[in-house]
C-alpha cells in the first residue's frame, strides 16, 4: 500500500522542448489533489508520468523510499482520460476488464461491477453498448471501470470537461466520496477553478511546465504568492 | 441485343437451378482454391500486420510502404513471374506447382497477402493509442494489452481477410497462367468465364459469373449481419 508519493524534480522534454521542468511534489494517502493551469501547462503530462504511461526525461517517483518505475506505477494507479475512451463491449464488460486482469472470480466481479455501477448512477445499464453511451455516461462508465480496481493513486485528466450540469454532478459526488474515505491519492487535473475549491485539499497550480503554487484552497483563492496565480485566479492571464 | 442478354439470364438461371454438376464443381474448386489461398496469406500475412500494427522497429515506414504499393501489382504481372519460377525449367520447377491447384493458391496468396498486411495493420494501428493506454493504465501487462487490441481490432482484421478471400476468389491472370484453364482440374469460375465467352457461350458465362458475385456477396453480408449481431 502506497501511504504517500514522493514526485521529485521531474522533467519532460519533448522533440526538444521542455514541458516538465523541475516538479517536485509530496502527497499523502487520503488527500484530493487539484492541478490548475492554463492549457499547456504540462497538467496531462505530469498525470501520464505518474500512471506510468510516459516516462520523465528526468526526475523519479518515490514511495517509502523506494523508486517506482513505470510499470510499478501502472500496477498502483489508474487514469480517467478527458476523452473517455471505451472498449468496443458493453458496460459490464468494460467495468470488468481491470478486475478479469487481477484474477477476481465471476462472483466478486458481478459484486464489484454492481456497486459501482451504482456509486455512478448507472443501475441496470450492464448490458448496454459502451460505446453507445452519451459523453457523459460514458465518462461515469469510465470512472467506475477506474475506481472499481480500487488504485492507491487515481489521476483524473478534466473528467467533467465538456459534461452537461447533471452529468458533471454525479461524477464530482463520486470524487468527493472517494476522497473522504482515505484510501487513496486522488489528483485531479482540471481548468474549473470552482471545481478544485469543492474538491480538493490541495490545489497545485502549474504554468509553462513548472510548479507556482502549491496550497490548501482557502489560501490558494484568498491569498495567492504569484502575480500569475493572482491572474489565473481572476481569469485574467493570457496565453 | 437486350432479348439476348434476357434470354441468357433466363438460361443461366436455369443451369444454377438445375444443379448443373460442371457448374458446382468449378465453383466449389474456386471456393476451395482461393480458400487455401486466404488460409495462407492469413499465415504469413497476420504476423507481419500484427508486428507493423502494435510494434515500431527500424525500417517499419519502409516495409508498409512496400506492401502498400504491393497494393496495385497487376495480376498477370505477378502470374507471369510465378509461370517463370515454377516453369519446369524455372528454379522452383522442382516442386511441379505448374497447372495445379495448390500453385494456383501459393499464387493467389502472394497477390493477397499486401493487401491482408495493410488493411489489418492499418486497423491494428487504428485501434491503437487510446485502447494500449487504457489497457496499460487498468494494469495490463504488454501482452494483455496487445491482446486487447487485437480484440478490439478484430472486425476490422476480419474485413481484410474477407477483402483478400474476395480478390482471390475473382482475379483471373494467375489462376489462367499458373493454373492453365485445365478442365476438371484447374478451371475456376473466372477462367471459366473467360473461356466461355470467348467461346461464344454466354448463357454459360453469366450463370458463372452470378455464382461468382453471390458468393461474394454472400460472404461480405453475412459477416456485416454478424458484425450487427
């Protein structure tokens, strides 16, 4: 069990240009963390890197002291995409990809896809075509098949991106239920600055690949370090 | 000339319904052939497409661009350079493929086989990037994840053996040069067809050519019905 994450001085570069420079993070189990910033501020990369799909240019992830190569993060963290991506199946099956690969018999994975499809408001929608779906049932579909391995790290890249009001409701309770029972790191990258004061305990505010800001959300609006934090904050940044 | 074309259609027609034994046995030897054909393609063409499809190596641009332009290879070119290495006196004349069925399948599968590469391994390609990482970021292994796309691959590598069995099943120049129009031996429906009309013996061709397209049809609908299922 990962209590706590050491991310230390990552760094990407891609064709040439940095998109990661100098990250350095510590979190802790049970703890929602909120990575802001404009677009192209490396938030999708630093979540790639810690599930493992992309490896950092520079830099490592600690646990207990011990380094995490990709394919140990891959084990420990799942990731909800801001395009949900389904397989060509139906939801149940979906669901049950990740638990089929972890060995769980017929019994415990009708059991597991059960409740979560419920936590996501998708009762009896087991034999419908995923790929069917609305955008927004799909993207709960996606964080059932993510939260029902049960991940020491869950990363999610603008889950509520382009969602209708309903849809982005049910999938915040979800985090939110998530977070409060402790047992797992959560990061979340969005845009929605409202959504990272709901959710979070911490907001991480990333710009041009780099780490501004780090706080908790009362200090992080009230009384933000940077000049450019106080411009994103009031949505008055260019870029 | 419209009276003529109804009237062969009306013969043709009744050659089909009347179980024609000469008919049958050129159309199941055609099924048979280009079946071969398609097994083997699938044997040598589906590992390449799969190594193109979910790999990168050095080289890779190169090997589909040559199966791509392998694409467009005009039948008789390729049967006349298969009538040259399997002729008596050619180097593989040895294994006396000439005007026989199987030389006729080798034939066949080597025509197909660039097209079985690029369409499965474009659809392998495809599938790809989200599906690898969604798999990888569920805890799949590298091989759970490759499976996985082949899974999710699977309709469209499907097509591209139906694509290559179908363009077996009705090219003409290597079963004519390598097969030789032999009767109850190497004679396919398109040679047959070719041969029938030279002759002079439409109704003949036509009931031939209709089993040709309902077979090709046949096979290309059911798996779409599949496919909706």
């Amino acid at each position: 069990m990962v209590n706590s994450l050491q991310i230390i001085g990552i760094e990407k570069i891609y064709d040439g240009i940095k998109v990661l420079e100098s990250i350095s993070l510590d979190i802790v189990t049970g703890i929602v963390i909120s990575l802001v910033g404009v677009n192209g501020s490396g938030k999708t990369t630093l979540l790639r890197i810690i599930s493992g799909l992309e490896i950092p240019t520079k830099g490592s992830i600690l646990s207990k002291n011990s380094k995490l190569r990709a394919q140990d993060l891959r084990q420990i963290s799942t990731m909800v995409f801001q395009k949900s991506v389904m397989f060509n199946e139906n939801v149940y099956d979906n669901i049950a990809f990740g638990l089929k690969i972890r060995g769980f018999t017929k019994e415990e994975i009708d059991e597991k896809v059960s409740k979560a499809l419920d936590l996501v408001q998708l009762n009896g929608f087991e034999n419908r075509k995923a790929k069917k779906l609305s955008g927004g049932e799909q993207q709960r579909v996606a964080l059932a098949r993510a939260f029902v391995i049960e991940p020491e790290i869950l990363l999610l890249d603008e889950p509520t991106a382009n969602l209708d009001p309903s849809n982005a409701i049910v999938i915040e309770r979800v985090i939110k239920d998530l977070g409060e029972r402790n047992s797992c790191i959560i990061i979340l990258a969005t845009h929605n600055l409202h959504q990272a004061r709901r959710l979070s305990n911490e907001i991480v505010h990333m710009h041009s690949g780099r780490i501004l800001e780090i706080a908790d959300p009362e200090q992080f609006f009230k009384h933000p370090s940077t000049t450019i934090t106080k411009k994103f904050i009031n949505g008055d940044l260019q870029f | 000339m419209l009276e003529t074309i109804i009237e062969a259609f009306s013969k043709a027609i009744g050659l089909i319904l009347s179980g024609d034994p000469e008919i049958l046995s050129i159309a199941f030897r055609s099924i048979c052939i280009s079946g071969f054909a398609t097994l083997l393609s699938c044997i040598w063409g589906l590992p390449i497409a799969i190594i193109i499809g979910l790999s990168s190596f050095r080289g890779k641009r190169l090997v589909r661009s040559f199966f791509n332009a392998m694409l467009g290879i005009p039948t008789v070119a390729l049967g006349l350079i298969l009538y040259l290495l399997l002729s008596k006196s050619g180097p593989l004349g040895i294994f006396r493929l000439l005007y026989t069925p199987l030389g006729i399948s080798i034939g066949q599968a080597l025509l197909i086989t660039p097209i079985l590469v690029s369409f499965a391994g474009s659809a392998l390609e495809s599938t790809d990037v989200d599906i690898r990482d969604l798999a990888k970021t569920l805890g799949a292994s590298n091989i759970q994840t490759n499976f996985k796309i082949i899974d999710e691959a699977i309709w469209g590598i499907t097509l591209s053996i139906i694509a290559s069995f179908n363009r077996a099943f009705a090219e003409l120049g290597i079963a004519m040069m390598i097969g030789g129009n032999i009767r109850y031996a190497t004679r396919v429906l398109t040679t047959s067809i070719a041969l029938e009309t030279a002759r002079g013996e439409i109704a003949f061709s036509i009931a031939l050519g209709l089993i040709l397209m309902a077979v090709v049809f046949s096979i290309t609908f059911l798996i779409n019905f599949l496919r909706r299922g």
